[in-house]
C-alpha cells in the first residue's frame, strides 16, 4: 500500500468540567459597570423623580426644551401651568422639567434673618465680611 491510512486523534485540551475562574472577568466586568454607571445613574434618577415631586407655585423653572418659566399652576393630572413671558401662559407635563432654577423667597415679615448676622442683613460682600471693613 502506497498511502498509509489516516486515524483521528483524540481530542484533548477541553477541560472536562466548568471553572468557576473562567467566570471572573465577566462578574468584575459587572461590577465596575454596576459602581461607575449603573448606581449614579440610579442616584440622579431618583433625585429627579424627588425634584419633580417637589414642585410648587412659584418655583421658576428650566424644561428640557430649553424653556424657563414660573409655575403658576400645579394641576392634578400632572401638568404644570409656567408663566413664560407676561400674559403667556403654556401648559407643560411634569416629567419635561429638568432644573428648578430658584425657589420662592419667603414672605417680608421680619421672620427671615440671614445665617451669619443672625438680625440684621449683612452689608457688604464675603471679603468685607471676613476682614471686618465697616
């Protein structure tokens, strides 16, 4: 015979059982996903969900459509009724309103003191403050 006859070899080199090594590239990959995107997004999607919650009457506000306004009204259904301009009203749902720019300021009646005077409103600005210049 001229050519001898070819036998398959044996296959080797598959391990014959599963390792739990194998595994732990994808478990950390999992955990860096989870503490560096997952969590925070987590996080600011819950102070959002608080910021929305919280608004009232009066708190000027940004949309994500890049509108400011002051709430006038804050409906059941949940819309907002913002004052864009004077005598322009338009009204806008809840979930579109991604910044609270300023809170109302508390009523003038002798009730608010400043946090560093304690009475009276402080004149001047921080360097004056620090440096005692009168």
């Amino acid at each position: 015979m001229l050519i001898s006859p070819a036998y398959a070899q044996a296959a080797g080199g598959a391990p014959g059982g599963f390792d739990m090594i194998s595994l732990m590239p994808l478990v950390l990959i999992f955990v860096v996903f989870y503490f560096l995107l997952i969590r925070p997004q987590q996080k600011k999607m819950k102070a959002h969900r608080e910021m929305i919650a919280a608004l009232k009457r009066g708190d000027k506000v940004l949309t994500s459509g890049g509108i400011m306004g002051t709430i006038v009204k804050v409906e059941e259904d949940g819309t907002l009724l913002v004052e864009i301009a004077k005598d322009v009203r338009v009204r806008i749902a809840r979930g579109t309103i991604s910044d609270v720019l300023t809170k109302p300021q508390p009523a003038a009646g002798g009730q608010a003191q400043t946090a560093a005077g304690g009475g009276g409103a402080a004149k001047g600005g921080l360097m004056s403050q620090l440096f005692g210049k009168k």
